[in-house]
C-alpha cells in the first residue's frame, strides 16, 4: 500500500504564507511526478502546481509568482510553499503523487488539507 500524509494547513491573513508537506510511504519504487491540487467550496477540483522527479515545476496561473513547489527525492516528500495568500486560496489542498511500485504505475493521493485565508 502507499500512504501520501499532508501537513501544514490550517488559517493565514490575506498577505501571508503557510507552508505545506505531503510524504508518501509503502510499496514505493520511485516517484514521477508529486503534485498539489486544490478544491475549493462549490467548485471542482484543480490544478495547484506540479514537479517531476527531475525537478521540472508547473504552476497554475493563479498562483504564478506567489507559490513554490519542491520535493526531497530522497524522502519521497513534496513541499508547497504559498506567500502573499489570498482570500480565494481558501480550499482543501490534496498531495498528489505519480508512483510506479510493484502493482505498476497509477496515481495516489493524499487525504486533504484545509487552507484557509481570511480577508
């Protein structure tokens, strides 16, 4: 089995930062590609930012500038760092992770984290 755990969300002011931390665990040969999405009430769930095991980074235009994606191979862990949060980044964030591992390759996801910012 493979267990993706977040942490650091919680509530930000508008202008602040929180950073967050996905590590996955369990039947693990290697990591493509982790990732952060994000849903927030009422809407569907998307894209925050990605990066590969080569450390190639895609971001979602709305958080373009404000947030930075990162991952330490070496303990299967991904970081989102968000500064200069906004009201509308209010959302539950999900870690995502593209893992190959003895069953083959498919994606997992994490359990969910609450941001909230307020105004």
């Amino acid at each position: 089995q493979v267990q993706l755990v977040e942490s650091g969300g919680g509530l930000a002011q508008a202008g602040g930062s929180l950073r967050l931390s996905c590590a996955a665990s369990g039947n693990i040969f290697s990591i493509n590609v982790m990732g952060w999405y994000r849903r927030a009430p009422g809407k569907q769930r998307e894209l925050v930012a990605t990066i590969t095991s080569g450390g190639n980074t895609n971001y979602a235009d709305a958080v373009k500038g404000r947030f930075t994606i990162s991952r330490d191979n070496a303990k299967n862990t991904v970081f989102l760092q968000m500064n200069s949060l906004k009201p509308e980044d209010t959302a539950v964030y999900y870690c995502y992770a593209l893992i190959s591992n003895s069953r083959g390759l498919a994606n997992y996801w994490g359990q969910g984290t609450q941001v909230t910012v307020s105004s």
